[in-house]
C-alpha cells in the first residue's frame, strides 16, 4: 500500500531522477489517497503538473485491490501516469488483485526477468516471504545496472499481519556489501496502524557496532537502494561485531561507493527549536533537554517537527535514556 508518506518519499526520488522505463510493483499497489489528497501532496513536494495535463487525464478510481474498492482512492494506473510513469507491471505470487507476472518470490526468477527492469517497488512483500536469499537475489537480478528499488516492510508490532519483521542493518548490509551505488535506510515510527501519513522518521547510520531502537510504537523499515554497474547478488552479510578483517575490509570499501553518492537524505518539514516551551518536562529534566536540543540545532542535527510538546519531551527523554543509538532522527514525513 501507498499512503501519502510513501508517496511523497516516491515523488522526492523522482524528482532527484525521473523514474522511467520498466517499473515493476512487487504486489498491487492500494494508492490510499483521494485526487485532492494527491495534487496537494504534488503541489507541497513542487511536483509539476500542467492544468492541461490534468484536464486530459480522466480520473480513475481503484476497483481492483482489497482494501481500494468501494472508496475514492485513486488507481494505481492514475498515480503513476500522473507522475509521468506509463506503466507498472504487477508480480505477485497469484492473481489475487490481477497480477501481470505470476511468480513466487521463493523461487528463482525465470531468465526472461533478469536485469528487465529499471525500478522496484516492494511495497511489504519481503515480509511476506521464507526464503529471504532468495528474494534478494531476485530482486538484484531483476534490476538494471543503475536500476532502484524501493521497499518498506514491518520492523516491529506486525504480529499476524506478517511473518518476518526487519532490522534496518539487513538491507544496508546486504546491499552494501554486494556493491549497491546507494543504500539509505530508515525506521519509520507511528502511533496506531491507520496513520498514513507524518511519520517519524530515523536514519539508520550503517554503524559497526551494536546500535538499537527501542520502542512501544509500530515500525517499518524504509529502503531506497541503487543497483552500481558491478553490482554482485551472492554477498552474504554478516553483523558488525561478528566479522572477520577480510569481510570487514570489504564492507568499508564498499561504503565508500554509498558516501559517494550524492541522493540526499529524507528530510521532515522544519520547525525551529523553541525549548522554552517544554513545560510538560519536570523543570531540572527541562533544563537539560534545553541544552541537548541546543547543542544538536547548533550542529543542525535536530529538529522540531509537528508532533505535541508531550511528544516532543518523550522524544528527548528516550534519546537521554539511551533507547534509540545508531540512527538519526529526520522528521516526519
């Protein structure tokens, strides 16, 4: 499913470089907006769209996917050929909402697949799936040089609507270590599975040692990955404090590839900092949340972004607690 945070991600990746040729959707893609929820969503991102465009495209609603029907999102089709995509063709392991390629992500990729396609979007299928070298491996292969693939998947409280929940580190290692030209990682936190949009968003910092999230909230693990034009497939990571000098040499030259790149993080919308108004903080715990929250604006690595001041002082307190190492906190998004 595309809610308007994962579309803005999408529309933010297009905008660095058009998503053209092949793009290939691994499942059907429930776009959860209405057309207005949409063209406000392309005129904050300054996505352009001529009104002449839109007056020759008929809006289509979506009549195909489970969770679309009898509501006024918008069709998959509509989405992407507003943003100028032609077309997107749809794997999936049946033809539960009229898949184009029937193909179990379990098994290999048939030779007609491989290196056809230009973008991927796995939009929660890799959860889904048992044979996770398997899937990887498919979806590297299927991929151009220079091809990308964007993928979210269930990190932690999924229980029953997925097998596997993710750690970041799985798909920054794995690309990493088989020479992706870019890899950026995220954790995404909500409240309550329904809010599809103002997610928080953290940085996963590709650290080498221990790092950890710790949180009651529901999270997903956020990919945008580059195929490099040596890309390999069959480079197994291995986490940080268990490899050996040889492996651990690798990784850190093929982090040099990622550093390289010059795609930007995923930023929220900006607030500046008003540590004054942490009145919901116990004064002495106020007074040094303030000078946190001053010492990381100075070095422009926090922000404020719309959540409630109760909020806000949770979020300074679990980062004082030592809860969430290893990431960065980006903003909602």
């Amino acid at each position: 499913m595309i809610v308007p945070t994962l579309a803005r991600m999408l529309i933010r990746e297009h905008i660095y470089r058009p998503i053209k040729g092949k793009v290939l959707a691994l499942g059907r893609q429930t776009i959860a907006m209405s057309y207005e929820q949409l063209i406000e969503l392309l005129e904050q991102e300054k996505f352009p769209v001529s009104e002449e465009t839109l007056k020759d495209m008929k809006i289509k609603y979506d009549t195909q996917t489970r969770v679309g029907k009898e509501t006024d999102f918008i069709s998959d089709e509509f989405f992407f050929n507003l943003l100028g995509i032609e077309k997107v063709d749809v794997m999936d392991v049946s033809d539960y909402e009229g898949a184009d390629i029937l193909h179990d992500l379990n098994e290999p990729v048939p030779d007609s697949l491989v290196g056809q396609f230009d973008f991927i979007i796995d939009g929660g299928t890799f959860d889904h799936l048992i044979d996770l070298r398997m899937a990887f491996e498919n979806v590297v292969k299927m991929l151009k040089p220079c091809g990308r693939v964007f993928q979210w998947n269930a990190a932690s409280n999924f229980i029953g609507a997925a097998y596997l929940s993710f750690g970041p580190d799985l798909f920054y290692d794995y690309y990493t270590l088989n020479k992706f030209a870019d890899c950026k990682v995220y954790v995404a936190a909500v409240d309550d599975i329904s809010q599809n949009e103002l997610w928080d968003l953290y940085e996963f910092l590709g650290n080498a040692g221990y790092g950890h999230f710790y949180s009651k909230r529901i999270l997903m693990t956020i990919v945008m990955a580059e195929k490099g034009r040596d890309s390999t497939y069959n480079s197994i990571p291995v986490q940080a404090q268990y490899r050996d000098a040889h492996l651990l040499r690798i990784y850190k030259d093929n982090q040099k590839i990622i550093a390289s790149s010059d795609r930007k993080s995923y930023k929220g919308t900006k607030f500046g900092i008003k540590v004054s108004k942490f009145k919901t903080c116990m004064p002495a715990k106020r007074s040094i949340i303030n000078r946190i929250a001053l010492k990381y604006k100075e070095k422009g690595l926090v922000w404020v972004y719309r959540r409630s001041l109760e909020e806000m002082g949770f979020l300074f307190r679990r980062h004082l607690k030592g809860e969430i190492s290893g990431f960065k906190y980006v903003g909602k998004i």
